[in-house]
C-alpha cells in the first residue's frame, strides 16, 4: 500500500467531511461550539493536506506545522464540546499540556535533531491523550441526554485513542523507516483505521448535535418557559400514561389543582416583572413540597396542578395542606417588594367508574371553586361542598 496516497484519500475525505460540518455549523449556528467544530474540521483538513504534500514543500511546513494542526485541531474539539456540555478545567489545562508537549517535541524530533520513531511515538501519544480526554469527558456527562448523544462520537474518540496506541506499540516494537513516506503496511492499515474513525467521529459530532437539538424542541413542546414546569399538554399526556397503567393495577390516582388567592393585586401592585417572580418562587416552594413520583404542572396564569399517582384520598388531602402552610410561609423578594401569597386547593380522587384526566382535573377544579368562595387559603374536596 502506498502510504502517500492513502494520505492524499484521506485528505479528499477530511475535505468533504469539513464541507459537512461546515454546512451543519450554517444550520445549527446557534448551538455553543458549533464554530469551534468547524474550526477543528478545517485544522485536521490542513494537518493531513501538510503531510500528504511531503516532498513538495518544506519538511518543517509539512512535519511540523501539519502534527501541530492535527494536534490544535482536538484542542478545538474539546473547546466545542466544553462549551456545549460545559468546560471542566482541568480538562482543559490538559489539553493545553498536551499541545505544548506535542509542538515542543514535533520541533525537536521533526525539525531540529530529525528522529521519526521518536517523532511517531511523541505525536502517538499526544494524540491518543487527547482524544481519550475528550472521550472520557463526553461519557462522564452527568446529564444522561448528553451522555446518550455522546455516546457514538464517545465511543469514535476511544477507538481512536486506541488507535494511537497501537502505532506507538508498533513503532517501539518494530521502529519506523527514516522517510515516513516509505513505511509498511502497519503503519498504513493504521492510517487507514485513523481515516475511518476521524470520519466517524465527525459524523457522530452531528448526529449529536441533531439528537440534541430534538431533545431540546421535545422539551420546549412540554415545558413551561417561565417556571420550568410541565405545561397543560405535557401533564395531560404524562397522566394519560398513568391511568392507563392504573387499570391492570386498580392504583388510586388523586390530583390537586392550585390557584393563587389575589394574584392580579401583586401584577397591579408591583408589575408583571414581580408577578412572574412570584409564579417562579411559588413553582420552586410547590416542588420542593412534593414526591418524587408526583408531577406539577402548571396551566396557565397562576393554576398549577399536581398529579399524585398511588395516592389514596387521606395521603393527597395531606399533601395539599403541606402545600398550602408552605405557600403560606413563602416570601416572594422582588426588588423593593416583598410579596407574601397564599392559594385556594382543590383536590379529588378519579373515579372507579371514569378514569379521564380531564373529568379528574374539572372535579378538583369545582373544589377549587368551593375554596375560594370560602375565602381563600383553604383545602377542600368536594365532599365538602355537600
């Protein structure tokens, strides 16, 4: 196999993978880092154009200058991706160590006292260093959206990694010839691996930024903006779930639907700024208050409602006075205002006999009613109103 031309491919590759990217930056150009993964698609095109050219520009352009693309180019990986999934420093300055390492020895080893083995083994070694950080870095997000659509271009990075280690391996075991254009078949079927995988981690860089960027509409169709919240439709479809569960099971599902007491005063009194602050303490106050099976929701101006799955009529009417005394304490601080609420609850059970969010949501809401036509800051079912 000729080593030379296996480099020419796989620069035509890099170039059309950077057209790629460069097309996905346009579409996706709001998204954090997207510019920095382009940036690291152009460095790694340079870096392989440099080598692939050997023999036809100056060595220094062509080992040097070409391995510091190459190894810039991941350092701009890792910055794309640090801004996208948040930058953990010490990922970083490793990064940095590394690059400093790599220019240093590329200068000693390919420039100044010409050494390929020992160039190949330092270049193996940065390499393989920063691309096994970026892996790790992607696989330890917390988040498990962003570790699900990391996953592939993780698992790319890794191989690659390997990769790297299986030249240094090689190159230690069985040396590396002088010119590196005359090398064997290892050192080619390790280019042509390399070529392969680079590829597949830019591909996976897109299909990560696509799964993420559906992720993120998905939530928006089912959030709240203001409080974060589940919003009306997200609720209905997370109950639906629930009561059709309910039916093989003959679980008891109870709601609470909640509604501010006087909030239209604190919008008129203190402005609409202070209002939202009030609708962002009170969603924060509610969620704290509850389990960790319930759902809050809220559904539009100051009602929220709570679904509250396995929950017999005693253990809800419990849960709505918790709610209520901590509404009750809540403090709202909004600039110069200090706003206190409270909130008139409605709660119910679904029926045996109709088991339908909806008729379960407009039950609680007629005890809601009950509520507040008693004043306000009350619990009430709709036994009560009998």
């Amino acid at each position: 196999m000729d080593i030379h031309s296996l480099h020419v491919e796989h620069v035509v590759l890099l170039g059309l993978y950077t057209l790629l990217t460069a097309a996905n930056s346009w579409m996706y150009r709001g998204m954090k880092g997207i510019h920095w993964f382009t940036m690291y698609n152009l460095c790694a095109l340079m870096g392989a154009l440099a080598v692939s050219m050997r023999g036809h520009i100056p060595d220094f352009v062509s080992i040097v200058v070409g391995n510091v693309f190459v190894m810039t180019g991941y350092l701009l990986l890792f910055l794309s991706l640090g801004e996208l999934f948040g930058r953990k420093k010490n990922f970083f300055y490793g990064q940095i160590a590394l690059v400093g390492f790599g220019v240093a020895s590329m200068l000693q080893y390919g420039w100044i006292h010409p050494d390929t083995p020992r160039r190949l083994i330092a270049y193996s070694v940065v390499l393989g260093c920063q691309q096994a950080m970026i892996a790790v870095f992607v696989y330890r997000k917390e988040d498990g959206t962003h570790r699900a659509a990391g996953l592939p271009m993780a698992v790319m990075l890794g191989a690659l990694a390997f990769t790297n280690m299986a030249r240094l391996l090689g190159v230690v075991a069985r040396g590396a010839p002088a010119d590196y254009l005359k090398s064997g078949a290892f050192l080619a079927w390790i280019l042509i691996v390399n070529s392969c995988l680079q590829c597949g981690a830019m591909v996976g860089y897109v299909w990560m930024t696509a799964a993420l960027l559906r992720h993120d509409l998905e939530l928006q169709a089912s959030t709240d903006p203001l409080t974060g919240l589940l919003n009306r439709r997200a609720i209905g479809q997370m109950a639906g779930r629930v009561i059709a569960a309910s039916r093989h099971t003959d679980a008891q599902i109870a709601a609470i639907t909640i509604d501010l007491d006087g909030f239209k005063q604190i919008n008129d009194t203190f402005g609409h700024s202070c209002g939202d602050a009030t609708l962002m303490g009170v969603a924060t106050c509610l969620q704290a208050e509850l389990r960790t099976n319930d759902s809050l929701a809220r559904l539009g101006g100051d009602e929220f409602v709570v679904l509250l799955p396995r929950t017999t009529m005693m253990e809800a009417s419990e849960i709505a006075e918790r709610l209520r005394g901590a509404l009750e304490r809540l403090e709202i601080v909004h600039g110069q205002a200090r706003v206190r609420v409270t909130a008139s609850i409605g709660l119910a059970q679904a029926e045996e006999a109709m088991r339908d969010w909806n008729h379960l949501v407009t039950r609680c809401d007629e005890a809601l009613y009950g509520a507040k036509r008693a004043g306000g800051n009350k619990v009430m079912r709709l036994a009560d109103l009998a």
